[in-house]
C-alpha cells in the first residue's frame, strides 16, 4: 500500500471538523489536519470567485483513496470539490508504519 496525502478544501471550520472526524473514525486516514483559513481565488463558471476555506491534509494509504473520494463526494457540500492525491515517495519509516497500521482494519 502506497502512502498518500491527500488535499481537500471546505467552507467552514464545521464542515471541515465534520469530514475530518469522519474519516478517522472509519479509519480511512491516519491522521487530518485541519488548517487554518485561506484565501482561495479560482475560476468558477465564468466568474472569478474569491472565498474562505479550511484546507484539509488527508494522510492515508492508496488503499483507501477510492472510499475517501466517494465519502468526499457525497458529504461535500461543493459541486466540484478539489480532491487531489499525491504520493508519498519518502518519509519517516517509523511515521508511515504508523500510518499504515492505522488505517488497517480491525474487526
């Protein structure tokens, strides 16, 4: 299993807790991090759009990428939420055994 961090933006502290807390306890992430708000200026539908949102960093596995972008998908309140998934080639080995066997399943 191929370690990931995973980025995702939402519009309130709420809803960011919300999805965060959520991924967690379905242990489909080790660890969120929840950061502070931000500017973000984007593109949308012909118009330039500038709002406040509260960046997500989602460490998990590759394992899990296709049920966290489903549960991304259905619990997000955007239209389009940004989802992106970027391998984690280098890291700690004690940290990403950690994160490996936190998002193991255990019955």
């Amino acid at each position: 299993m191929e370690p990931l961090l995973i980025f995702t933006n939402l519009p309130d502290v709420a809803s960011a807790g919300k999805l965060a807390q959520r991924l967690i306890e379905n242990r489909l992430a080790a660890c969120v991090n929840v950061l502070s708000s931000c500017q973000s200026i984007y593109r949308w539908q012909g118009a330039v759009e500038q709002v406040e949102e509260i960046p997500l960093l989602i460490k998990t596995t590759s394992a899990h990428y296709a049920q966290i972008e489903e549960l991304v998908r259905t619990q997000h309140p955007y239209d389009v939420p940004e989802l992106i998934a970027i391998p984690i080639t280098h890291g700690l080995p004690a940290y990403l055994a950690w994160l490996t066997t936190e998002t193991e399943q255990h019955e």
